[in-house]
C-alpha cells in the first residue's frame, strides 16, 4: 500500500488503481503490459497524444539550460516568446499575459484581476456572477463561482456569495433576460462562465449565439467577461479557444490544461489592455498583488512553445474536424440504443446520458462502469449518468470504435 492519497478516490471502497508505466500517443500501458486507451486526455490535458515528440524535445532542450528562475524582476525567452504568442492567438483585444501552474489558479488570478479592476478605477463593483452547473477548480475561490453540492457542502461556510443565472434552456432566452436584470442593477464586477461546455457539471452544452447575448449583455452593461477557457481551449470544441465559435474577445480569458499539449503544469491568465491599465500606476497599492513560486516556469513555456508551433505548423483545423466528424457518427449510432439519451458534441467532445432508474443506481454504478471500461481496454470516468469521449486528437477510427463499443456494451 502507497502512501499516496489519491483525487476525488474514496480509498474505502475504490480497488487499487492501475499502474501506468508508459504513456504514449492515446494509450497508457500497464506494469502488467495492458494497453489502455485514454478516451478523456487524462482529465482533458493532453491534445496532440501523450509524449508528443516536439513537446518532449522541447522540455529536454531547456532543462539543459534552465530550471525555475524567480519571476518578479527577472524574466527569461521562453516566457517572453509565448507571452507573445499568446496574445496572438487569443480572441482580439486580450494583450497582456499573467502566469501560473493550474487551472484553479488560472481562474483565481482572473476573479482578482476582475475585482482589481473595479477597486483601482474607483468603482464600487464587487458582485460575481456565474452559470448554474459551473465548475471553475477545487480552491476556495473557483468552488465559490462553481456549483454547489456534495462536493463541496463541507468547505460551505469558506466560501464567498454569488450571483447564479440559470443554465440556458432552448435559445436561452430565459438565461440571457436573468442575466439582462441582473446586470443592469449595476453591482456585478464580472460574470465567469465556461464557454459553449460546462466540463464537470456533466458535459452540458449550449449554442454560441447564447455566448454572444451574454457577451453583449456584458459590454452594454459594462460587466467584464471572464472566460474559463481551462477546459475548452486549444481545440477541444472544434475551434482554437470557445470564445472564436462566438466571436466573443473576453476582457480575462482563463487557459491551462492543453496549454503544454498536456505534458507539464502551466496555466495562464489573459487580460485586456483596460483590466492591466487598470493596476498600471505609479500608485504602489495598484500593483497584481499575485504570484506563485513556479509562476512561468522556463521548461513549462517552452513545452507550451513548442505546443504553439504545432498549432501553426500542423493542419490541426482538418484533424480537429476529422475528430468530430469521428466522433458524431458513433454517437450516431449509440443514440439508437433505447438505453442511452440526450446524445451531443460540441466539436471534439461527445456525451450521452445513460437513462437512470433512480438516483442510488447511480453511486453504485459509477466505479462498476470504470471498471467495465477498464477490462474493454479503455480509460473513461463517466459524471454522473453522463458518459463522454474526449480524446486526444491523434485517436484512430478504431480507437473509437473500441472506446463506443465498449459504453455500447455496458449492461448496468
Ligand atoms: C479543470 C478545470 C479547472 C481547474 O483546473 P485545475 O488545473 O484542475 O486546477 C478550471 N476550470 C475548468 C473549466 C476546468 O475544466
């Protein structure tokens, strides 16, 4: 027995987990020489594959020449390149870069950012608003803007107000007039939401043109928009950022886990030129008061760099539509199956509900269908009684056809 404890792992009653030993491309391998494939990129890190040979070389090359260097007042190239590329690649209007190590601390950063901006230019905003069925990180802050339950109730009393509109329905009418009311009380700093897919909250899916009433809602009603683009980012929804589906230039844009490709920590907060303004003074008291000690890590910027360039150099529009086309004829063809409903896919990503008999079956049933999965030769962790597929974007046809085969034989 390891000393380890494991994430969201009840150690009393999950069975010892695999041992990975290598990992390479979509599958891990077992110390027992088991291939699995990773059907969910390893909690929705890795894009390209596992190990992707220019990210590792990348890691390799800098770690002959740099390890952690502190980053208030010293800074270094691969820091500066990416900062730089960055920018260029993010919705318009996003022009300065602030480093961290995590997705939580992505969103953290950017909640301080959003208050920052209306203490410092003399405002009196204070007011977060969120999306019902949010998941923002697991620090006190982002459960705050998350949804509220099970997962959370102990750490209750730590955590600060917020503002909830409703999860969009249809067109999302209803949401975008909560929202309208809302904003137009002129208390709420800024509204964070997931763009186009709330990840944790079950895969739930909504239209870009619901982002762009909420984007506009913002602008009229000067509300500044954060984007947690944690999950969405770097193609999963079938473009490079969420936000482009909907033409939408948040003023914070939030981005980690396929930022390195997937390889390495990193994460990073994108802010527009009026949030740095803001805190730009020769006031000391409006300085970003924020740093973590692996903030910008030389070896983690230059494995995102080399990320970058296999955005620029690779046709990743076609294998990212290649994907979902993929991926839509399987769930195509799982939808028919009477035990299965609310099928959708938001570009790489596809979902479906398994049709629950009552809630009890669910606790029960969720470690039995890992386990199911795992003897198929395959990686997945349904939410709940939703069962998703989002790979890495090297996944074969017949990876698919392992990963669907398999949810289409579950016999829960
Ligand atoms: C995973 C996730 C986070 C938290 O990222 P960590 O790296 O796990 O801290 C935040 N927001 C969204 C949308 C996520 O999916």
């Amino acid at each position: 027995m390891s000393a380890v404890w494991h994430p969201f792992t009840q150690h009393a009653t999950e069975p010892a987990p695999p041992r990975i030993v290598k990992a390479e491309g979509a599958y891990l391998t077992t110390d027992d020489g088991r291939q699995l494939i990773d059907a969910i990129s390893s909690w929705w890190v890795t894009t390209h594959g596992h190990r992707q040979p220019q990210i590792m070389q990348a890691i390799r090359e800098t770690s002959d020449q740099l390890d952690q260097i502190i980053f208030a007042g010293l800074t270094h190239d691969p820091a500066d390149r990416l900062a730089d590329a960055l920018v260029e690649m993010a919705p318009e209007g996003l022009t300065r870069v602030f480093y961290s190590d995590s997705g939580s601390t992505a969103v953290e950063v950017g909640l301080k950012m959003a208050l920052g901006y209306w203490r410092h230019t003399g405002g009196t905003r204070q007011r977060i608003a969120v999306m019902e069925h949010s998941y923002h990180g697991d620090t006190i802050g982002t459960m705050s803007v998350g949804e509220r339950g099970v997962f959370n109730a102990a750490y209750e009393p730590l955590m600060f107000r917020v503002d909830r509109i409703p999860f969009p329905q249809g067109d999302g009418r209803a949401t975008l007039d909560a929202f309208e009311a809302l904003a137009a009380g002129g208390e709420i700093a800024a509204l964070i939401v997931e763009p186009l897919v709330l990840g944790a909250g079950g895969m739930m899916m909504y239209p870009a043109a619901v982002l762009r009433g909420l984007a506009d809602i913002c602008h009229r009603h000067d509300v500044l928009l954060v984007a947690d683009e944690v999950m969405t980012g770097w193609g999963r929804t079938g473009q490079m950022w969420a936000c482009d589906h909907a033409g939408v230039s948040p003023d914070i844009l939030c981005t980690s886990k396929g930022l390195t490709g997937g390889a390495i920590p990193l994460a990073a907060t994108l802010a527009s030129d009026r949030v740095f303004q803001a805190h730009y003074s020769t006031d000391r008291s409006k300085t970003f008061f924020h740093s973590s000690s692996y903030t910008a890590n030389p070896i983690a910027c230059a494995a995102a760099l080399a990320n970058v360039a296999l955005w620029r150099s690779e046709p990743m529009q076609d294998r990212l539509d290649r994907l979902g086309k993929m991926q839509q004829e399987r769930l195509d063809r799982l939808s028919a199956n009477p035990r299965f409903e609310n099928p959708r896919r938001q570009g790489t990503i596809a979902a479906i509900d398994l049709k629950v008999r009552d809630g009890g079956y669910l606790a029960e049933a969720g470690p039995k269908m890992r386990a199911h999965f795992l003897d198929r030769g395959v990686l997945l962790r349904p939410l709940g009684n939703t069962v998703y597929v989002l790979p890495p974007y090297c996944v074969t046809a017949d990876d698919l056809d392992q990963v669907w085969g398999a949810i289409a034989d579950w016999q829960g």
